[in-house]
C-alpha cells in the first residue's frame, strides 16, 4: 500500500483475512487470474466511472485506460494521486467522494 490504511481499516483487513479459509484465499486468487470478462464490457450501457491508484504497481491507470475505459463507451478515468492498488483502503473518503458526485 502506498497510503496507510487508518487502524481501523487495518483491523477489518486482518479480521478478514484470518476470518477467511485457505480454499477461499487461494480459490479468489486462481479465480481473478483467470477470469476474463473483457468482451463483455462494450455491452454495459450505464454511466461508469473507473477510479485508479496514480501509484498502482498491478493495474497503474495507464492500463486501466487501455483496457477498460476505451472499452466501455462514456467511461471516464478517475486517478488519485499518491495512491497505490487499494483504493478503498487507502482513500476511502476520496473514493466516498467520487461515488457520491456520479
């Protein structure tokens, strides 16, 4: 993480991780890697905002714009600066933001 998450949202983050089994973990992860679901996204038809991490090392906004708001017709790219992959962690009120103006 580029921001650190409040304490709080630390002691969600490790609650849920130890709340979660192994199968889960490793079933999410081989799942993501694989799913793809980008011939689909020109059929969305509603207003979509894709927000990005500036700092992001796994999906940096570059890609998002490539891969997902070209894709989708009258998406628009949000990018926060100063932050890294878990937005919801790192920016929660940022991000609180942005969906609150759509």
């Amino acid at each position: 993480m580029v921001r650190e998450p409040s304490p709080d949202a630390l002691s969600w983050i490790v609650d849920d991780a130890l709340g979660a089994s192994r199968e889960a973990w490793f079933g999410w992860y081989d799942r993501g890697r694989s799913e793809d679901f980008s011939e689909r996204m020109p059929e969305l038809a509603v207003p979509t905002i894709v927000v990005a991490g500036e700092r992001d090392p796994l999906v940096p906004p570059s890609r998002l714009r490539r891969d997902v708001v070209s894709a989708i017709r009258g998406a628009s790219l949000v990018t926060l600066l100063g932050v890294g992959h878990n937005i919801p962690i790192e920016a929660p009120d940022d991000l609180a933001q942005i969906v609150a103006r759509a």
